[in-house]
C-alpha cells in the first residue's frame, strides 16, 4: 500500500464495534463515463464504447483514429482536473447512504490523482456525500484489509471493477461484495464479477441488500 494511502487511512477515526461501507466513486456514486465524454465532446473525440477500457477507445470525430495510450493518459488527468466538479450523480445514491449512514460509518475510496482529492470532496459534499474520500492508487485489496482488520462488524465494499472485488476477495474475504455499475452500457460489456455477493445498478437494491446482511448479523 502506498504511504499516502496509508496516511490518509490512519487518519480515519473509525468505530470498531460499527459496520463499515466503503464505496468507490466513479460509476458508483457519480457517472463517470457520461461525464467523460462530455468532455471529450467539446474536443472533438468520442468513446466508442465497443469493450470495458478507455485506453484504444477514444477516437477522433474526424477521421476515427483512436488516440495513442499517452494521449488517453494526458486526456483523463486533464478531465480530472476540469471536470471532476461537474459529474451528476447517480440516482438515489446520497438518499441511500444518508439512510444507511444510521446504521453504518462510510468512507469513499477512489483511484483519484492526489491533486484532486479536494475538488472531489467539495462534489461529495454538494450532492449530499459528505463522508470521508481517501484518494488511493492501484488495488484496493491491501486499503480494505487494513480497514477490515480494525472493524468486527460487517464490512461492504462497492465498486464497478472486477479486479478491484477480486482483490479485497483475496486480501480480505469476510468483506461483503457489491458489484455496483451505475451506466447500463458499461454493465452490459461487463455482466457480473466473479466475486460479487450482488451485482446491480440500482441504489435501492445496495441499500437492501446491505439492511439484510445487518439485520441477519444483528446489527
Ligand atoms: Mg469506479
């Protein structure tokens, strides 16, 4: 785990004895690709969403040609850091958290660069998600094993990548797994992970499926 990772995760002030949500970002609680091609629009580029990856998919109005893999990487830090502030949220997603923040402490973990940790924040905050953001980098397995081991209630982590379930699968088995992907186009390219104990694109099926697990464990 990187050490600013680590930082930020012994920073939290977490109740051992209260269940945890972790949740990720970007086509969980906020749409991610819709906002990406807005932006990619206004630059005369489009996604052309034939498999679940950006780099190889962004193509130029004109002539079609798809950007190199350095010119993707450039694009997405520059979407970051213009546009992080303008994503809509996904339906029902602060409704549901807000319900569930009753019963449960949240924390949203998301593969954002450092730099725009506090512009992510401030969007968390606007849209009624104001729950501490740790800006990681890479997997996600190593962050929910430290989490996890400081909590004995229930622990639940939702995401849209596969390998990021797979990863706190391995690293930390007891974490309950929601496979959460908020753009139809995206979950139909992806269909369900292979370690997930719910897949949807629905806030109200999360909020559900969470409120069992609790009731079931007592809590
Ligand atoms: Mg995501």
């Amino acid at each position: 785990m990187e050490p600013h990772v680590r930082s930020q995760l012994d920073a939290l002030s977490l109740d051992p004895q209260r269940p945890l949500i972790v949740t990720d970002a970007d086509e969980v609680v906020a749409y991610f690709i819709a906002g990406l091609e807005r932006f990619l629009h206004r630059q005369e580029l489009w996604l052309d969403l034939k498999s679940f990856a950006i780099t190889g998919n962004i193509r130029r109005s004109g002539d079609g040609q798809a950007c190199t893999p350095a010119e993707v990487k450039a694009l997405l830090n520059e979407f970051f850091v213009s546009d992080t502030e303008l994503l809509d949220p996904v339906e029902g997603a602060a409704e549901a958290l807000r319900t569930l923040s009753a019963r449960a402490q949240i924390i949203v973990l998301s593969n954002v660069p450092q730099e725009i940790h506090p512009a992510r924040q401030r969007w968390l905050r606007r849209h009624g998600m104001d729950y501490p953001l740790i800006a990681n980098t890479g997997s996600k397995g190593l962050p929910l094993r430290h989490l996890s081991e400081q909590i004995s209630a229930p622990v639940f982590f939702l995401d849209d990548l596969p390998p990021h379930l797979d990863a706190v699968a391995e690293q930390a088995s007891r974490v309950r797994l929601l496979h959460f992907i908020a753009d139809k186009r995206l979950a139909a390219l992806t269909g369900r992970a292979r370690n997930c104990h719910l897949h949807t694109s629905h806030w109200p099926d999360a909020r559900i499926f969470i409120e069992n697990e609790l009731n079931s464990h007592g809590f």
